[in-house]
C-alpha cells in the first residue's frame, strides 16, 4: 500500500495544527543540551578533520560543486 507524495511543507503544517491540539501540559519538554562537552582542542581536531575529509571527497568526485551549491554521490565521478 503505497501513499501518494505530499509537499513538506503541508506535511510540516499538519504536524504543527496536531500539535497544537495537545494540552501543553501533555507535549514534550524540549530541554537545553549542555554545553561545553568537547574540549576546544577536540572541536578544533573534529573540524581539521571534517575540512580534509570533504575537500578529499570532492577531489576524488564524491562531492561535486553545482551552481545552487553541492551534490553528493554514492559513486565518485571521474574528473
């Protein structure tokens, strides 16, 4: 049983109206995450490493770079 496609933002729409409906002593907290759980040399090593990761996938052509910004692929392109 296969659902016909919907817009997001119709979807997003009904999701708030429902809500919405809840008594808000009955809707989730939202709590604050605590801050402050990598040291600032972790954030600085976990960034480098994300920087170089990308910039290999884009030069082995899993990430290639589009007019309205990036597209992803499973499969590298070949350059």
């Amino acid at each position: 049983m296969i659902k016909k496609p919907i817009s997001l933002d119709i979807a997003i729409q009904e999701t708030r109206k429902r809500f919405n409906q809840i008594p808000p002593s009955l809707r989730p907290k939202k709590n604050k995450r605590p801050a402050g759980r990598r040291s600032e040399e972790e954030a600085t090593a976990l960034a480098r490493s994300v920087y170089y990761s990308v910039k290999k996938a884009e030069e082995e052509g899993y990430i290639q770079k589009n007019s309205g910004g990036y597209r992803m692929l499973w499969t590298a392109v070949q350059k």
